[in-house]
C-alpha cells in the first residue's frame, strides 16, 4: 500500500493532472474493475489526509498545500533532552507559542513553551522543570492563565497529554501534529484567547495552507469532544 502511494506521488510530480485509469497505464498495472476500484481508493484516500487535490470528480493532481512543522526553539529541545533523560519511559511532547503565528488573525506574542505529558507524570514533570530553574505552570485553567502568566516570557506550561493523541517526530523531539494543534485551541482553557471566531479562522487558515488529513483530525476532535465542521 505504502509503495503505491509513493508511485502515486511521483506519477503526481510528472503531470498536471490525472486519472486513475491513467496512472494504472503509466504503472503497467492490471486494468480490470476491482483494480481500478482500489486505485480510486488509494487516491481518495491521499485526498483526505491532503497528499492529493480533486480537481474535478475523477481528476487528481499533486497537492499545492505545505507541510506542517512546529517551532522549536533551543529551550525547547533542551527541556526535552532533559526530560528524556530524567524520564524515559514517559511519552512526552512540545513546542513553541510561535507555531499558532502563521494561523493567527490577531496576532497574540507568544514565547511560551508548551510541555504535554501522560498524565501520572504531570507532577513529577513539573517539579523537575522548576527545580531546573524553569518558571514553570502546572494545568491553568483560564482565570490563572489570565491573571498569572505571561506567555510573552519564556515560561513553560505543562499539561496532561491526551492518550491516542496524534504526534509526530521533528527535530528529534516529538511534536503535536497539525491536526491535534487545531483541536487543543478549542479544548484547552488556557487557549482562552484563541477561542470563538479566532479559532475558526486559525482553522479555516490552515487548511488553505497545510496538509491536513481530515479523518484524523476528527477522530481527535470526537475524543476531545469538541465540533470541527466549520
């Protein structure tokens, strides 16, 4: 399956436009109605997770959308080597306030660095930040996010990380994924000032721009519980 996608990508790049029919000549492959049938599968498939465009029914081309990366500052990747190390076992994930910058209408500075980790860790994960010398915040709900602190420092936020959230590896730190990233600004509390229409533009915003795999976004949004048809 994976091999077949990469073929579909490359076939991609060499034209402006395609068929199914017409990449199943260019591959040599069989032409029977169950063969064309999983082609049109895969290809719909790359539609959805944004590897692909529909340019009318039937018709596909190369996606013209970016690739998602997060910003990660050298604080950042060295809370990370720290807390690898301190903490092996845990799954832990981070990035910088600057990733919400390209999506943002109004643009709120932010420096924060932003730490998730399983939950039984969250504590442990904290103490070890402040005894570092980190100004660290522990879950702020929205009212201690508004009185208390400072995202145009650079502080450190941790939070509990949501289990079967999608992340990815960048940098060799793992990273929250686009697709989670998008859904946390409705959910979380302390991303009170990025809720309502703010929100709805980051997401409309990203996916004018980025590689977005749709099943994977809702499937995040329905265990968080929040509605992302806009």
């Amino acid at each position: 399956m994976e091999n077949r996608t990469k073929h579909i990508l490359q076939f991609a790049q060499t034209v402006e436009h395609f068929t199914a029919a017409q990449y199943m000549q260019n591959a040599h492959a069989e032409m029977s109605d169950a063969a064309l049938h999983s082609v049109v599968t895969i290809l719909n498939r790359m539609v959805r997770e944004g590897r692909l465009q529909r340019v009318q029914r039937g018709l596909y081309a190369q996606s013209s959308l970016s690739p998602w990366q997060v910003v990660l500052t050298p604080q950042e990747k060295a809370v990370y080597d720290l807390l690898q190390s301190q903490f092996p076992l845990l799954k832990i994930c981070t990035y910088n306030g600057e990733t919400f910058a390209p999506l943002q209408h109004h643009l709120a500075f932010n420096q924060a660095t932003y730490v998730e980790v399983e939950r039984d860790g969250v504590e442990a994960v904290f103490h070890c930040l402040q005894d570092a010398g980190y100004e660290t915040y522990k879950t702020p709900n929205e009212q201690m996010a508004y009185d208390y602190i400072d995202i145009k420092k650079k502080i450190i936020i941790v939070k509990p990380l949501v289990t079967q959230a999608p992340l990815t590896k960048q940098d060799g730190c793992r990273v929250p994924t686009l697709e989670k990233l998008l859904v946390d600004i409705r959910a979380d509390k302390d991303f009170y000032y990025m809720q309502g229409i703010e929100a709805s533009y980051m997401t409309d915003t990203a996916r004018q721009l980025y590689v977005i795999n749709e099943q994977k976004l809702q499937r995040y949004a329905k265990r968080r519980n929040v509605a992302m048809k806009d």
